[in-house]
C-alpha cells in the first residue's frame, strides 16, 4: 500500500482525476527492463563453500528471470488500458456515481449489473497465449508487479476523497469448474493487495451460505469500489474443461463481471485453449448466450509467446544467466557450445524447464564433485553426458510431453501437460478418451521378479507392481 501523490500526465485527457494521476509511467524500455531482470550473485569462491552453502547458492537459480521480448509491449498495453479506462471511471463524475448506485442496487438484488451507463462503453479485453511453461503469466504478473497495486487516497485537490485503490489483480480460474472457487481465488487476491477481509466475508467460516449470484455481485461490487483498474484473468483453457458442469463460469461471466463496469481483461492461455475456442457451437453455454461474446473478449491486440530458437538473444541471456562464470568448474569453456545446444534441445527453450534443468544440473554436478574420488572424473561444468543422465532422471515424467513438443505436436504436448500436472483439470468425454488412449502407449512395464525363499529379510524392498516402473524409480540416481 502507497500513499497517493498526484501528477498530471502529458495527454491531458488523464488529467484532473485522482485514478489516474496517482498512476506514474515509466517511459524508458531500459530502465524497464532492468528492473524487472533477475540474476544470480554468485560469489567467486562459490567452490570452496562448506556444501549447505553452495546449496543456498544455487537456489537463487529459480529467481532468475530474463524478460521476455514482448515484456515491454506488454506492460505498455496494460498501461494504457488501466490510464484510460479511469478517463470513464472520474470518481467525481456523474457516470461513475450513476453505475456505482446501480451496482450497490443489484448487490441488494443478489445479482449483478448487466446492463449499461450512458457514457460509459464496455471495455476491452486482451490475449496472452502460447504454450505452457513459455512464460506468460510469469511475464504478464512481473509487469503488473512493477506497477504499484493498491493506493490510498485520502482527498484530492482539496475534496474529501477516502478510498483505496486496487489498480490491478491477477486470479486463476479454477480447473474445477466451480464457480464459488473462482470468486474465491478473486477475493483471496484482493485480500492479499488491500489487507481487507472479503474471503472471509463472503466465503470463511460464517454461519451465512451466499449463494452464487450474491457471490458474483459481490466481486463486481468490490472491483467497482475499490476502483479496479485492470484485471488478469489467468488459466482460461480451464474454461474449456467446463462443458458440462453447470452454473461454470463462460466467457460471458467475465465480460459482465468486469467489461460491463469498464475494467479491462488480460486473459491468459495455452495455445491450444485459444485455438478450441474457436470449435465450439453456437449453443455452447462456455462461451455464453451471445456468440458476439467471443469477438468482443477478444476485441484488442493478442500476444503470442513461442519457442525460442537456440540463436535468439532470449535463450543466450537466459542461459548465460543459469550458467554464470562463478558456477562455472574449473572456469572452463571449452564445451560451452555444444552443451548449450543439447541444453537447448532438452528444455526446447521453455523457461520453467530450463531454470529446473540447470539447478538440478548444478546440484547434480555439486555431490558428485564432493564424493571422495570423483573429482577427477569431473573436470567441467559442461559435461553433455552428465547433462543428459540428469534430464533422464529427473524429467522422465514429462518427457513424453517435451518429446511431442520438440516434434511440433502441441495438442499431444499440452494434453500431456495438464495430464502429468493435475488430476484436478476437467476434461471433456473427447478429450479424456485421447489422453487415456495416449497414456496407454507410454506406460512401462516392469520386468518380472523370481521369488526366492533364501533373499535376506534386510535386503526385501516391498513394491507395489500396479505401479509403473517410472513412479517406482523416482528420485532414483543413475547410477542406482
């Protein structure tokens, strides 16, 4: 929370409003950029570090961050919809009084506003997409994160005006389809930027059971009060998942909880939830009862994130920050390229795979160099064959997944994904048949185990053969 101070902007449409001139813009991609850079202080003596030490070293691998090359289009798109949608939202208006007593009446209703205020025009809604673990909603919440969250004002230009602002949130759709757990999810991140109690309120553990309109009204309610500036609505594919639970959130449920009431959308996706979208019927209650809900949700610019190529400068930042010179044994370089290509070829340029390969690569490296007789084995940091036996070790769970990825089949890679990651994702008849039919062709079977009545009691490890090899041998090394 941050005190408000007022500035007038350079386009004078954002001027005389407490919104918007309390907002600052940074206007150097530079210096954005910078801020929002991420790497690792790794101390030269990072190899004569007790072992606990060198551990706690390694951990600032998963911080490290290299903005994406769209971070800055990005953040001045969120920038320019939340300044503007406030040019229609003047507190001190008679537009922004008009829709606030509406909005305080349908709450009083159980239900929310779904109609219109003269002056007033819906606002528009974005698009992120790509594949999963290319960065999007770590790049989208980066940018809003380097935008301050929630102001209080207390009066403006001498007029009394005591509110807290809520200049942006970001929520997950639930994957079950629940449409109280996404009025959670809203309320728990509200909570967390204002210090308010609304989880609590509409949902802990009070005696009162709001039903599902009341809960809704009350979101809308709230981001209208708190006069929200832009909301990021991540997880849509989710939606998709949605088809035949009823009262689920659609697409509609967005537009009228946030659009109608002039607060921009930033909707997140997979790739492949975007491109289904665009399959479905007319009558298909995900998209809601108007089939214009579609155009209108997606009636600004798209982002698209991709894969990128082993000569772009992304992946060069990205992995000399994961491979420092600190980190670096025995400061050699002589295979740097070569194991920077295999690097490549096994994360496939995915950001949250390439942070968790090198940290295990690292660590991996680490305990065999400190085991008496194996430092002379290892003699580099970029050890291809080491690299490899980490990769299969440690990411056999999704490498079916990868594999499809690195093959250009993304609809196999992303079923694959929410297959691999959560139990909890909803799926269609369709869609549960093609993961279980795809899952079939991976599984492994477990060689047969001869009984024998002399085996010593010590050396018995009891196993459940239903499981599959791969579960079995979990966090199993190598060379075990």
């Amino acid at each position: 929370m941050i005190k408000a101070e007022y500035h007038p902007h350079l386009d004078p449409n954002l001027n005389d409003n407490p919104l918007s001139e309390t907002i600052q813009v940074e206007l150097f991609e530079e210096s954005f950029l910078k801020k929002l850079t991420v790497i690792t202080n790794i101390v030269p003596n990072f190899w004569e570090l007790p072992e606990i030490y060198q551990l706690t070293q390694l951990r600032q691998l998963t911080d490290v961050y290299i903005p994406d090359p769209q971070a800055w289009r990005i953040h001045n798109k969120i920038m320019s919809l939340l300044l503007f949608c406030y040019v229609h939202r003047n507190p001190f208006s008679k537009t922004m009084q008009i829709l606030m007593r509406k909005i305080s009446h349908s709450l009083k209703h159980q239900e929310m506003f779904d109609g219109q205020v003269a002056g007033m025009s819906t606002a528009p809604a974005c698009l992120v997409y790509g594949e999963s673990g290319t960065g999007k909603t770590t790049t989208i919440r980066k940018v809003l994160g380097a935008i301050p969250q929630a102001i209080e004002h207390t009066s403006y230009k001498g007029e009394h005006f005591k509110k807290l602002q809520l200049v942006w949130v970001s929520f997950d759709l639930p994957a079950n389809g629940s449409p109280k757990a996404m009025c959670a999810n809203f309320f728990r991140a509200v909570d967390k930027a204002l210090g308010t109690s609304y989880h609590d309120i509409w949902i802990g553990q009070n005696d009162k059971k709001y039903s599902v309109d009341s809960l809704m009204a009350a979101m809308q309610s709230i981001a209208a009060n708190h006069y929200l500036g832009v909301v990021h609505v991540d997880e849509l594919q989710f939606m998709l998942g949605y088809g035949k639970i009823k009262g689920s959130p659609n697409l509609q449920t967005l537009e009228t909880l946030f659009n109608k009431i002039g607060v921009p959308i930033i909707q997140s996706s997979t790739q492949i939830g975007v491109e289904l979208f665009d399959t479905l019927k007319e009558s298909d209650h995900r998209l809601g009862h108007d089939m214009s809900t579609v155009r209108r949700m997606l009636n600004d610019r798209q982002f698209k994130f991709v894969l990128h190529p082993k000569s772009s400068v992304h992946f060069n930042n990205l992995f000399d920050a994961l491979f420092p010179h600190e980190l670096l044994l025995n400061n050699d370089e002589s295979n740097r390229e070569q194991f920077k290509g295999k690097f490549h070829e096994l994360s496939v340029s995915l950001p949250a795979i390439m942070v968790r390969l090198a940290l295990l690569h690292h660590e991996t490296l680490k305990a065999l160099i400190n085991k008496p007789g194996q430092s002379e084995k290892y003699r580099s940091t970029f050890d291809i064959i080491l690299l490899e036996r980490v990769y299969q070790n440690q990411f056999h769970l999704i490498d079916s997944a990868l594999s499809a990825l690195r093959k250009g089949n993304r609809k196999l890679f992303e079923q694959k994904i929410r297959a691999n990651n959560s139990k909890k994702a909803v799926y269609s008849n369709e869609e549960a048949k093609e993961a279980k039919k795809a899952d079939k062709t991976s599984e492994a079977k477990l060689p047969q185990v001869k009984k024998s009545d002399d085996t010593p009691h010590s050396d018995v490890k009891l196993v459940d053969f239903n499981l599959l090899a791969q579960e079995i041998c979990t966090g199993v090394g190598g060379d075990e």
